[in-house]
C-alpha cells in the first residue's frame, strides 16, 4: 500500500525515530515526548499530524536489568510478593473509582493482569472486598533521584504517612538515592498496550499502532529478553486501542497506565548495578505498590 511506501521510506532515512503524517488524523493530545536527541519533528502542536515512533530495544522499556550480573532484576519478585503488590493495586484502584470493573478501567485491567499472572480467583475477590472495607488508607507518590542523575516514581499505599516517609528516605540515603521534588514532571500518565514483537516488522508495527489509533509505538524486552512492542495511548484510550488491536489478530500481554518518562537517562554499568539494588530495596518495602523509573542502559 502507499501509506506503507512512505512508512518503509522514511524508516530508511532514519532508523529509530520517524514522523508520520497524515491529513486523516485529528491532532495529537498533550502526550509522550521521547528523547530530545532523538526527536527530528516539532513538539505536539496544533497542526492535523499525527506522530508515531519507533525507538530502539534501548529506548524507553528496554530490560536493562538484563545487563546487571548477579543482581536480580527488580521486577523479578516471588510469586507471594508480586499477588501483594497486585492486592495493593487492586486497592488503590477501587479507591480511585469504585469496585465494579465495567465502570473502573483501571481496575479491569488490573483483573486483567491478576488473569495472566494466575493469580487465585478466591485471592482477586478477597483483595477487592478487602479494599471495599479497608480502613482508610492514603495514596502517595514520592519523587526521587538515583544513581546516575535517574529519576524515580514510587507509588505508596499506607496508613501511617509519616512512616513511609521516613522509610523511603531510609532507604533512598542508603543506596545512594534522594528525595527530589519535580521528578514528576519527566513522566506522563499514558495508557500502555503490550503485544508480543516476534515476527512483527517495523512496517507493520507503526501500521498497527496507526490501525488501532496508538500515538506511539516502542520495542521492549521482558525479564526473559523476549521482544514485545509497546502501544502508546491516551489514557481514556486503552479499552479502544486494546480492541482494535486484537481485532488485527494481535495477543495483548497486558495492557492499563503507566507513568511513560519523557525523557531518559542513561547509565553505565556500575551505575546501573547500583539503580537496581536501589529499586530491589524499595520494592522490599511493604507499603511500596509500584516504582516508575527512567533508567536507559548505555550500549
């Protein structure tokens, strides 16, 4: 087709970051940035164009922490501690918008992650109608600074703020990590949907995400360093962007929001060993729910 053409031409004159536009596309939302270095095209702006990428495996969502020897990964946790953290995001979730999945997107997708991880159905309903009587409980986001200048988001379910606080810094100090305020502000809350990369073309993966109405597209890695791509939406786009995608024949592996960094920071081995150690730590915490970071491996 032409629209493939331009896409296959435009991929040969810069292989890891492209602009596609179109007079067919409404324009784009306040949303995801990558890279300055990487950007050849404008910010968003008000024109009718539509920008879509496709960043390298050592771009946003790569597994750097495959890089770290003899240094677990982060997200790497047993099987009893990763149903806990999906309790406490069940929690959060029915806080934020109630306990029916029809009417809480965010909480369906978290249903839809407790499926693909087997977590027990008696352990999902348990968690939700604990989260329904809970006593109250706050949500907190703190910012910090890791090694190397990296920039982390740590989500916070507690009933003691104080605490939490003071063990966050605890551990932050500790491991060669501080509290910095404006870390927020380098992270946009996006809608993330992930399919498996096997045999899908840099063609056909900015068509699909074109199909399905992405604004963005990135290549990714999980823990075992199986290729997956990364659609990027709106917020209020995931349960579309999902659909179509599966109506083009695509297996979602997960899909909900995430804080997407806007800009990365790159660190080299040692300082990737300690990054990683860092967010071991932090994940260690009882209270901590999810870490966000924006850590991209040198090399």
């Amino acid at each position: 087709m032409a629209g493939a053409a331009v896409l296959k031409a435009l991929w040969t004159l810069r292989p890891r970051t492209l602009a596609v536009t179109s007079g067919r596309f409404p324009a784009p939302v306040e949303g995801f940035l990558p890279p300055a270095s990487r950007v050849l095209y404008p910010p968003w702006r008000s024109s009718p164009v539509r920008t879509l990428q496709l960043c390298s495996a050592s771009c946003a969502g790569h597994n750097k922490w495959s890089k770290v020897k003899h240094i677990k990964g982060p997200k790497d946790e047993a099987r009893g501690r990763m149903f806990m953290k999906f309790g406490m995001m069940i929690k959060i979730a029915v806080k934020e918008g109630g306990s029916n999945p029809d009417t809480n997107i965010n909480l369906a997708h978290i249903l839809e992650q407790c499926r693909s991880k087997n977590m027990p159905k008696a352990s999902v309903e348990a968690a939700i109608k604990s989260a329904e009587k809970a006593k109250p409980a706050s949500q907190h986001m703190f910012e910090a600074r890791g090694p190397g200048g990296c920039l982390l988001l740590i989500e916070v379910l507690t009933d003691n703020n104080s605490r939490s606080h003071q063990e966050i810094k605890r551990l932050l100090n500790k491991n060669g990590g501080m509290l910095s305020e404006g870390a927020r502000h380098n992270f946009n809350r996006r809608g993330v949907v992930v399919v498996p990369g096997q045999n899908i073309s840099t063609e056909r993966a900015l068509e699909l995400a074109i199909e399905a109405g992405a604004e963005d597209v990135q290549e990714t890695e999980d823990e075992e360093e199986q290729p997956l791509l990364q659609f990027i939406c709106d917020m209020t786009d995931v349960r579309k962007v999902r659909g179509s995608l599966e109506e083009l024949g695509m297996q979602i592996t997960s899909a909900g929001l995430e804080f997407v960094p806007r800009t990365l920071t790159s660190l080299d081995q040692d300082q990737l060993g300690a990054a990683s150690t860092l967010i071991e730590a932090l994940n260690d915490c009882p209270d901590v729910v999810r870490i966000w970071d924006n850590i991209q491996a040198d090399g």
